[in-house]
C-alpha cells in the first residue's frame, strides 16, 4: 500500500536524470497532486506498473469511475518515469483555468461531434512515442462495471502499431464521481495495469477491442477482490455494484439514465438550501 509521502514531493529523481524540459508544467502538477494526497492520506495500492514501456507510445486504457481517474493513472507510469497524455473533452479545455493546464500538459481535446481531429493527433502522438491515456466508455460508469468501449481506442492501436495497456482504477468514485463530490479523506484506491495487448496480424479493431474489455473486466474484479475497505454501513454501500451488494444502479438501469440525459429528461436533484447546508455541517462536527 502506497501513501504519498513528502520525500516523493521534492526527490530530484522522480522523472529521470534529464527530464523534458518542455514538461516542466505537467512535472509541477503531478507534484501539487502528490502534496494533494498526502493531505488526504490516500492510500494507493499501485500494481502492474512494469507493463508501461520505458520507452515507446503505448496506449493506456482505463475504465471510469471518478473524476480524478488520470491523475491516480498516472501513478501507475511514474515508476517508469513516464507521462500520459490524456484524451478529455474539449469542455474541459475551454475551461479558463483548467484548460491552461490541460494544453500546458499536452493533453488531447475531444470535441465529440468531431472526434476525427482527436484520433489524428492522438495516433501522431502515439507514433512519435507517447502514452496515450484513454477512457473508451467515453463517461463515467454510474454502474461501477465496465460499459461498452468506444471502437476508437482498438482503432488508434492498430493505426499507430502500438500496444494496449488495459487498466483499472477502484476506490476513486469514495472520493467524487457522478453525482457524488464528498472529497472524502484516508481513502483507499486500488490502479491495476495488466499485461500489453498487441493486435495480430490480419486483426480487425473488433477483436482487439473484446480482448481489451475481457482484459478489463478481469482486472476490475481483481482490484475489487484485495480492495481493503468495506462499507461503513447501509447507507455506505452505493459505491459498490449491484452484483457485489452494493446500491448501484445496475448497467441496464445506468444505461437507462444515461438515455434520459441524453434527451434532457433526467430527474435533477433538489439542491438543499443553505439552512439545510448549515445543518448537515453541524452534524458532522459532532
């Protein structure tokens, strides 16, 4: 189990001996992150980092589950000293402070309604030596089970003749994920990398495309497995699937909900008023 200490923070080896100095920004933010998780006594347990290449593009792909699913990602190359260059909405990009970042890192934008531009520079940035970072259920899995995967990431693998790294993150939808941002401490977070997929010859992106989920879903009920907490009580168990006891929507009721918000009909929550606010700080203080 890993807890982010503060020798990670300020060690002068942590990117190599002679690291880009066009990362400088990204290299200060995965810092920042660290100082964030040591605050936050987050408990990671990291495995499978020997399957990110040293060198060479490669493409990471992960499910989803909470909004702070790259950077606990990026946990799993910082053994290898390397960074990922993650593909998000281009929302996020037009943000005025986090878009900044986003294009200081070298991240990729992904307009949704045109994703042809994204897949282009993601496959040049894998052919030029990257690692790519991809979340092909394209959201976040209100379910906690791996969705359908976008063609695009078996597509990118083929195109630009580089491996598949499949890769799961549990334990972060504790902390903030879909309809949840609690910021909760001493939570426990689980990232597995499995062995590199490759396509073979004559493959199409289908096939390698089960693999990659098949790969995925053997590593999410790995990671849940060895996870090392368990709900505090009834009330605690919305974060564990259906299949497992948990109070998760199942994929079909997900996949329902997520057909409503497509078509702008979801029920939205009723926002408490701030005297509600200032009770439930008070009871949480006691």
């Amino acid at each position: 189990m890993y807890t982010a200490s503060w020798r990670d923070v300020v060690r002068r080896d942590l990117y190599g001996p002679s690291p880009d100095p066009r990362d400088r920004p990204y290299r200060f933010i995965i810092r920042v992150a660290l100082v964030v998780f040591r605050l936050f006594r987050f408990r990671f347990d990291v495995r499978g980092s020997e399957h990110v290449p040293t060198t060479g593009g490669a493409i990471v792909c992960s499910n989803h589950v909470s909004y702070f699913d790259f950077t606990f990602l990026g946990l799993g190359a910082l053994p290898q000293r390397r960074l990922v260059r993650f593909m998000a909405k281009s929302a996020v990009f037009d943000h005025w402070l986090s878009g900044r970042f986003m294009r200081a890192m070298q991240h990729i934008p992904v307009d949704r309604t045109a994703g042809t531009a994204a897949f282009e520079t993601a496959v040049r940035a894998l052919k030029d030596g990257e690692l790519v970072g991809v979340f092909p259920e394209a959201t976040i899995s209100t379910s906690f089970t791996v969705k359908d995967l976008k063609a695009g990431v078996a597509r990118m693998a083929v195109d630009a003749g580089v491996p598949i790294i499949p890769a799961v993150v549990w334990g972060g939808q504790r902390v903030a994920t879909k309809g949840r941002r609690q910021f909760r401490r001493d939570v426990a977070v689980t990232v597995v990398l499995g062995e590199p997929l490759i396509a073979e010859p004559g493959e199409r992106p289908q096939s390698l495309l089960r693999r990659t989920r098949a790969a995925m879903e053997a590593l999410l009920e790995e990671a849940q497995a060895g996870y090392p907490d368990q709900p505090t009580g009834p009330d605690d168990r919305w974060w564990l699937p259906a299949h497992l006891g948990g109070t998760a929507p199942t994929p079909e009721e997900a996949a329902a909900d997520a057909a409503l918000r497509a078509k702008g009909l979801e029920k939205k929550p009723v926002k408490p008023t701030p005297l509600a606010r200032v009770r439930r700080l008070v009871r949480r203080a006691r």
